[in-house]
C-alpha cells in the first residue's frame, strides 16, 4: 500500500495541481463539508464533538480544529513540529500536506494555537524520525504559551512517548483519558 501510494503520490500531486487545488486544500475542505455534514446529524451531539488523527491525520485534526469552533477537543498525534525543523525530513516522506509559503507566514504551533481555548492534547514521539525532537519541543512550548495568553493553559497537554512515529496502546489509552 505505501509502495503504491508513493509511486501515485507525484500523478496525484501534480492533477490536482493542474486543477489549480492543493492536495492539503482538498483534504480539509472535505473534512470541513463532513464535520457540517454530521454535526447536523440528528443523532449527533453537536456540542461535544472531538477529533482526532495520527499523522497524515494529525494534521487533518490540526487544520479541522483551527478552522472550525465545532471542534471542543483535539488530539493530534504524531504531526507537531516547528516547520524549520520539517525541512528536509518531511519531502522523502510526503509533500501532500505542504502549503507553498506557509511558513512564511504561519507555523504549525501557531495553528494549533487558534485552537484555544477549546482543549487540545498533542502527542509526541522522542523517535520520530520524520519530527526533530527539538522542533516538537518548541512547538509544544509555544502552544503552552498561547494557550497560556488566552487563559486556557488548563485546555492543553502535551505528552512524549519513548517510541519512534507510531500510534501505541498506551497513546491511545492517553487519548481516550483525554477525550472523556
């Protein structure tokens, strides 16, 4: 499947390119149709709606949770870094999440920081090998610090785990915690 997905990654890219989208444009538009969608769902309690993603979807709950006050909690696993940090580790994985001049402009801790006040838990892995330890740590304290302004320092945790990109048993025991 990854073999597959990476040898499609660059056809897919450049389509929607030619369209004149963006992949991570196209992503988080659909999850913001769906979350509309659902939320209207009668046997949804629009008021307690959370979400969550590991990776690819840590930063569709990234973008999802920044762009829409539906979201009252977020776990992120697995996609917090600084972006000087992504540089170089990230373009041998994927570039379908890249927005050309982003970090020109915005960081992803700043992202997560338009979260606040809702609660936010962002999970972290001190192996990971496509997130430097030390760009995961400054967004982790920089978020702190958002949150801290906005008087919601109590609505975000962070935790790292000793294990390299992964969603675990015990990360998700932590989630679940978190979410109830």
């Amino acid at each position: 499947y990854n073999k597959i997905c990476s040898q499609l990654e660059g056809l897919t890219f450049k389509n929607i390119n030619f369209m004149g989208w963006l992949f991570a444009g196209v992503m988080v538009s659909g999850d913001l149709m769906w979350l509309d969608y659902i939320s209207k769902h009668p046997e949804i309690n629009s008021n307690n709606i959370s979400c969550m993603g590991f990776s690819l979807g840590g930063f569709r709950t990234l973008m999802l949770s920044a762009l829409s006050p539906l979201i009252k909690k977020s776990v992120i696993t697995c996609f917090m870094c600084e972006l000087r940090y992504m540089l170089g580790k990230t373009a041998n994985h994927t570039f379908m999440v890249h927005v050309p001049y982003l970090a020109k402009y915005i960081d992803l801790p700043d992202i997560a920081g338009l979260i606040a006040p809702r609660k936010l838990f962002v999970q972290c892995c001190t192996y990971d090998t496509l997130f430097d330890y030390e760009g995961m740590k400054n967004a982790c304290k920089k978020i702190t610090m958002i949150y801290k302004e906005a008087d919601a320092e109590n609505n975000i945790n962070y935790n790292f785990y000793d294990n390299p990109h992964e969603f675990n048993a015990i990360m998700l025991d932590d989630a679940i915690i978190f979410l109830k």
